[in-house]
C-alpha cells in the first residue's frame, strides 16, 4: 500500500545534495514518479562525494532511489523550454535554486502556474525567500551554527561542535514532503494548485522550539549540557566499566526505578534528589553519585538491571552495534537495494509504515542521464530532435 499511494503522481525535481533529495526520495518511496533533472556532465553535486560504494557515491545511493534522471542544461534555451514542458503537465515541481534564480528563468511559481494551475510549485532555500540574508547559499552545518544549534551542543568549557546527523537537512526534506502531502489533499478539494515554500532557516529555529520557549520565558542562554538534559535529571550518559549507558528518568518514579535496579535506594531518600527539580538543581553531585555505582558494573549488567526495573536506559551503541541488534532486525528498515552490475546495497529505508506494512518500492538511484532519451520521447520529440538537441548541448 505505502509504495504506491502516490501512484500517478508525477514530480519534476531540480534539486540536489541532501535536503531536496531526501524530500523527493520519500515521495518516490510513496509511489510517485520522480524526474531528476540534473546538469548534463555533472549531475548532482552527491554523485561525487566519497566514499562510494562500487562505481556511485553512498551518499547519493541514500538519498536518489525510486528516479529517473534526465540531462538539462537550464542556461540553454532549448533546455530551458524542455523543463517547462515537463512543468506543463506535472503535479509537482521542487527545486532548490537561490531566491531569485527561478523568477530570471521563467520558472517561478507564478510562470508555471500559469499554464498549469493544478501544479503544487515546492521552493526550498537556505534561509527563506524574502529578508537581507536570503539570497545566501546554505548548508546543515551552517545553520547549526546560525539557529543556534551548535551553542548547545558539547559539553560546556569545550569548543562547540555540530551534531553529526544532517538533521536540518533531513528536517527540510521532511517539512517539504510534508507540504507537497497537504498541497495534494487541498488539490483534492479545490482543485488548483499551491506555493510550498521550506527553508534550513526555518527547520533548524524549529528544532530549537523548546529552547526558544525556555529562553523567551527565562532571559537565561541554553547551556552545553554534553548527552544531558536541561529539564530532567538523571537523563544523560553515565560510565560504564566497558562503555557507556544511557539513563532516562523523566520522572519521580521512575528515578525511584533506577535507585532499586541499582541498589543504591539511599539516593531517594535524599532530600536533594526529592524531586525533578531538586535533581536538576543538584545535578553535579547527583550524577557522581550515580556514576560511582555504573562505572563498576559492565554496560550490559546496567541495562539488564535497569530494564527488569522498568527503568528507561540504553547501552551507547555504534552505527555497526545498531545495525546488529534484534530489535532492528525485527523493525525491518534496513532493506537491500537492487543495483545493476555490482552487489545489492543496504540502505535504511522509508521511515514510516502504513497499515503495518514498509514501502516496498526499492528501485535503485539512475545513472546520469539514464532516462533523458524516453522521457524526451514521453515529451513528443522524435529522435532526430533528441539527437540535434543533444549536439546543442541543451540535454546530455
């Protein structure tokens, strides 16, 4: 069912790297058609980036399965007018050029609406479509650094650091797809089209919803509390004999939880950990305290002990300890993706099921330019159009 609800839809996609990829990848993973349309000799910028799995780059085989791919130079005319004749009878158009640079195209929400009024337009930028930064380019990291991201995480007295996980990236993909989802339904109903508009900017000052709200309510700056957390304690990493494991007591009873799995009860009756709020503002003693018990037991003695409690823990597990554990196993999102001429490629698949079940649609990303010669058949021309146009450089 998941892969082919959005059969028949079709999706014209000028974007590249991460955020915009990741946005069309889920809509393919739906069951829509997706068209990248990718500079010819190039491609998208992902194509490229190490380290790469036989011939095609890992990022790019993450982020660009379930498409076609077609070659167009929009600086040429002729490449220009074969993009908007795609517009003319898709459903979606997403791309992620600067402010600004679709309008001088000819490819702004208002041109192609024009002449396709059912078309749900997608603008994905770095900091939005209007104020004095928006015409900059943008990346996850730095708008880690510009939403504030970056200020809170690490530990404190140590230089900040990005969180590794390109989670405004992936963030902005996400809040697309969901846009271009809510364009469809309101398509459903009024039968016209919509503007969509997703920026970094605006997924990363969402992510900072909470801190935002405590900031505006206290006048008091986030701080850098390493794997802890502000309104909660004991809610953070603790040393183990052989690694580390997460402990996560958001409440009173469960803090009373962890005291019993282990066996160090006295913490209870302290009158400095009576409470929440007791525990966060006694935070440092609380967490030596609790340290000296977990750093001479193994990890998963910890964990053991904790969860016959019921108390919420993890062990800190690496990327290849997840991939190895039951429980992923069991959640099924790991999936083999076919790839011609090479071993299949494990990926992570859509994270979403419906009616209990995953998407099941796994066709591998396209090489450059795979797919310009059917989809130009698809548009009308015949062959020996194709083949002028590809000797004027409009398509590759």
């Amino acid at each position: 069912m998941l892969g082919a609800i959005l059969s028949g839809l079709k999706v014209v996609d000028l974007t590249q790297n991460v955020a915009g990829p990741f946005c069309t990848q889920v809509l393919g993973d739906m069951g829509a058609t997706v068209i990248k349309v990718e500079r010819p000799g190039r491609g998208d910028d992902t194509r490229d980036w190490p380290p790469r799995h036989g011939d095609q780059s890992a990022t790019f085989l993450a982020l660009n399965r379930n498409k076609s791919s077609i070659c167009l130079d929009l600086d040429h005319p002729e490449g220009l007018a074969v993009l908007k004749r795609l517009a003319a009878d898709a459903d979606v158009i997403i791309h992620s050029m600067k402010p600004g640079s679709a309008e001088s195209r000819g490819l702004g929400h208002a041109d192609l609406a024009a002449g396709n009024p059912r078309l749900i337009y997608c603008a994905i930028s770095a900091f939005g479509q209007a104020g004095p930064l928006a015409a900059l380019p943008g990346y996850d990291p730095l708008m880690q650094a510009f939403t504030g991201i970056m200020s809170t995480t690490g530990n404190e007295g140590d230089a900040p650091v990005r969180v590794a996980v390109s989670l405004i990236d992936l963030g902005t993909g996400m809040w697309a797809a969901l846009g271009v989802l809510a364009g469809v339904i309101e398509r459903g109903r009024s039968g016209r089209g919509m503007l969509v508009e997703a920026s970094l900017l605006d997924t990363g000052i969402g992510w900072m919803s909470v801190f935002v709200a405590t900031y505006l309510a206290t006048g008091t700056l986030p701080q850098k509390l390493g794997s802890g957390m502000a309104m909660a304690a004991p809610y953070q990493l603790f040393p183990a004999r052989d690694g580390h494991v997460f402990i996560a007591a958001g409440n009173d009873g469960l803090f009373e939880r962890v005291c019993g799995g282990l066996d160090c009860r006295e913490l209870v009756a302290d009158r400095r950990f009576a409470t929440n709020t007791a525990r966060v503002a006694n935070r440092e003693a609380l967490v030596a305290a609790i340290s000296a018990v977990t750093q001479q037991l193994p990890a998963a003695d910890i964990v053991s002990r904790l969860r016959a409690a019921g108390a919420p823990c993890s062990e800190l597990n690496s990327v290849a300890q997840m991939l190895a554990h039951p429980q992923v196993e069991a959640a099924g999102i790991i999936a083999d993706l076919p790839a011609a001429e090479r071993e299949s490629h494990r990926i992570v698949a859509l994270p979403l099921k419906l009616a209990g079940s995953r998407s099941a649609r796994l066709e591998p990303p396209p090489a450059l330019g795979a797919d310009t010669a059917s989809l130009l058949s698809g548009l009308g021309y015949a062959s020996d159009e194709i083949d002028r146009l590809r000797l004027a450089g409009a398509v590759g």
